[in-house]
C-alpha cells in the first residue's frame, strides 16, 4: 500500500509525503507530551484542612445546626469561641446578627434594634448572634429564628476576678485606684459605687451579663431561679477550664466537622510583665483568705458557676468519659498538627508589636498586653486563608463580615475615611454626679427596654 502511494497510483506522491510527515511529527509530539506530563507536571497538594482527619468522629445522621445564639460573656475565653463561630459561618455564607457598632449597645440590656440590618421579626432570616451582649431573652427572639441553638461559656470567679481586674482596671472606678487585686478584696464596697457606670466590671459579671441585676442581695432562692432561667433557655453552658472538653460536647450538639471546633487561643493576655512594665503591671496575687472574700462578694456568680459546672460534668458522663478522652486527645493532636502548618515560630503566641502584618495585631486595652499570631510564610492559598480565619482577632474579623454583608456601607467609610472605633472607645466614660441618676435610672431603663424591665417589676428573673 506504501509502495502504491509513493508510485501514486492513488495521487501525485509528494502529497503523500507531505501527509507522512505530517503524521511523525503528530506522534512525536504525542510521545514528548506523555513524557513530559510524567516527568515534569506533578499533581496539586491537597490542603491540610481538605484531609480525611479534618472531619473527626463520625456524628452519625444529623444535620449542622445553623441557627446559632451564643451569650458572648466577659474574660472566659469567649472570643476564641466567637472565633469558631465566625469561621463557620463565613465559609458557609450564613448571615450574622452584627452589632451596630462592635457591641450590641452594652452594658445596657439587648434591644433587637441594636442588629444591623434588623428590620423587625422574621423581615430576615439570621444564622449567628454572638457579639458582646447584656442578654435580653425577649429581645434576641425577635432577631432569631425559634430553633436557635442557644449556649455560652462560664469561668471560675476567681480568675474571672483577675482576668477582670488585669483588663478593666482602667475602666472600672472600683479599680481604678488600686494597685492589687487583694486590695479590692479585702474590702471591696470601701472602692464599690453601684452607681458608677462600668463598675459592673467588679462584681457578679457573669450574673450581669445573663441579664439579671448583678447587685442583688444574695439568696438561694434568687439564685436558683437564675440558674432555672439560663438552663431553660441555654441547652448548653461551657466551662472554660475545660475548654476541650467543652469543644467536643459543642461539637457534638451542633454536629459539626472537628476542625470547625480546633482554635488558638485568641484575646490571651500576657501573664508575666517585663522590666518596662514592673511598675505598672495589676498584681493578681491573692491570699486564701482573700480569695474567699471574693467569692462571697460575687456569691451570685459563685453560685452559677458550681452549679453548671455540675450540669457540665453530668452532660460529660452521658457522653462517657472514655469515649471523651478520646476525642479530646484527637482534638488536640489536630491543634497541634494545624499549629505546625499555620503559625510562625511553633505557633507560640507573641506581642502584638512583633507581628508584621499590622491586618491581624490584637486590639489592645488596659495595663497588659493582648497577644497574637504570625502565619507561617509560603503557604498555599487554600491553606493561607484557612489558617487566617483561625488567627484573625475578634475586631478585624467582624468588619470583614460588615463589609461582606453591607458592601454599599462599607464603600462609603472608605470612601468618607471613616474608620471604626476600637472596642474599648465604646464603653462610656464615668458618669458625673448629675448623669448618673439619668443613666442608671431604673425608669429611664424600662423605657429602653420594656420587654427585660416588665419581667423584674414582676419579681421575675429573666
């Protein structure tokens, strides 16, 4: 057949051999392309977060809960949780309740008109709540839809006291004027005006921050009725002792992968000072004596804090302990494993001045400084924006959820240069003699907010 068509019995022969030329080099290609391909091209590294252990223990057959309410309360490792929260709902395009501002108008109660966006019950489907809020049941239901997962976060009152103390002591009047903490403990209603706005900071805060009137003789009646109160509408109360532990049962209830609950710890303050600041650091220390002093003062949160913490360790028994163990040694091997990956430095954190990127230094406020994170340079893009989610500080992460939610607001502060103000600028200054009747008026706060004040004219502890 060859010879047929070099002769040209089926047309002239340099048209064939045009053709034959053709088809060498066709399959010379062809055999260079696979070669090539096997040699050089290699095939797209998957992400750690895309690993089969990013999933963690099966949860069986149920569904991510996405409508979420958590009660951000004060110094209880409560931005690392709003964190995982934040971190959730970005990647799934779910819609937060944001505050106006950086807080839903604290320490006054919640009023649903405080959400951006809100335009009155059931105008617009949100998924997360969990800025700082003086809780106001009635109120938040206005904003969420009736399946809502509600739960928070306690801390022991003792180091509540002096995470308070270390951060506050600038902005609270009763420790204003103080250099320790044992001082205000021996005698605390010698520094004590309940009249003084922001001295909430120094007394009963969780008990505050529930939404019940933190300077409430104590009683065990008064008590119990406010822990019947948060277990009738928090179906699940962390402790930040145990803050693992607490992962895993919020996990679980939410049905969510594992690395939606791995975090580091974010809003951590310094714990040791250094030369410069020997002479203005707060001094924490307490004497046994003087820390029973404190739990007496704040015997309300004392009494919330034994109490779920008992309801805490029961949810962990129905759970099973070993199974716990478990995963919580899974948990934290993934923490350890993602901190590998994401953070400079064996992800230890670091003073905010020693972080480059100025985008993810911590806000800082009072006399000790907030620590941070550096990313690990070189990372993939995948692996870059996912590791950044997860280090992100509180303030930052909720204006990149402003302007994604509000774009048109957000072009126009950048286009008017305003800028928002830090959290701590939110917080009023002390009251003069003649503000404070008007401000802490009881009359002047049932106007503000007739839904919370109704319940307590009655007696009732909401």
């Amino acid at each position: 057949m060859l010879r047929w068509l070099l002769c040209g019995q089926f047309g002239p022969a340099w048209i064939w051999k045009v053709l034959l030329l053709f088809a060498a080099i066709a399959f010379a290609g062809q055999l260079l392309g696979v070669i090539f391909n096997k040699s050089s091209v290699q095939p797209v590294a998957s992400s750690i977060f895309s690993s089969p252990d990013a999933q963690g223990p099966s949860l069986g057959s149920c569904q991510p809960h996405t409508h979420i309410m958590f009660l951000k309360t004060h110094k209880t490792a409560s931005s690392t949780v709003l964190n995982i929260l934040y971190r959730f709902g970005e990647e799934r395009n779910l819609r937060f309740a944001l505050p106006l501002s950086y807080q839903f108008g604290y320490p006054l109660p919640f009023n649903a008109h405080r959400v951006k966006g809100y335009r009155g019950p059931g105008a617009m489907e949100f998924h997360i709540m969990g800025n700082h809020m003086r809780f106001n049941k009635q109120e938040v239901e206005k904003v969420m839809p009736a399946d809502t997962f509600y739960f928070s976060i306690i801390r022991h009152p003792i180091a509540l006291a002096e995470s308070s103390f270390a951060y506050y002591k600038d902005v609270a009047p009763a420790f204003r004027k103080i250099k320790g903490l044992g001082e205000f403990a021996d005698d605390p209603k010698n520094y004590y005006d309940p009249r003084l706005r922001n001295n909430h900071y120094a007394r009963n805060l969780l008990w505050f921050d529930f939404g019940m009137d933190h300077n409430a003789n104590f009683s065990v009646a008064l008590a119990q009725l406010g822990i019947d109160m948060i277990h009738q509408t928090f179906k699940l109360n962390l402790v930040s002792e145990y803050f693992d532990q607490s992962m895993i049962l919020l996990r679980h209830a939410l049905c969510w992968p594992l690395d939606a609950v791995v975090s580091f710890s974010l809003n951590a303050r310094q714990q040791k000072p250094t030369r410069s600041q020997a002479k203005t650091f707060p001094n924490l220390s307490l004497t046994e004596e003087q820390q029973e002093k404190l739990r007496q003062w704040n015997a309300l949160d004392w009494y919330i804090y034994k109490a779920l913490n008992q309801s805490f360790w029961e949810e962990i028994a129905k759970f099973g302990q070993v199974r716990m163990e478990q995963e919580v040694a899974l948990l934290r091997m993934r923490r350890k494993e993602l901190a590998r990956v994401c953070l400079r430095d064996g992800g230890k954190p670091i003073e905010a001045h020693r972080i480059r990127d100025k985008n993810i230094r911590p806000f800082q406020s009072g006399l000790v400084k907030i620590l941070g994170y550096e990313l690990q340079p070189g990372l993939d893009n995948v692996t870059r924006t996912a590791c950044l989610r997860m280090i992100r500080p509180e303030i930052q992460y909720k204006d990149l959820l402003d302007a994604k939610q509000f774009p048109r607001a957000s072009a126009v502060q950048s286009q008017t240069g305003q800028k928002p103000r830090p959290v701590e600028s939110n917080i009023p200054r002390e009251r003069t003699v003649e503000e404070r009747g008007r401000d802490w008026d009881r009359s002047k706060l049932i106007r503000n907010n007739q839904t919370l004040m109704q319940g307590q004219e009655k007696g009732k502890v909401r």
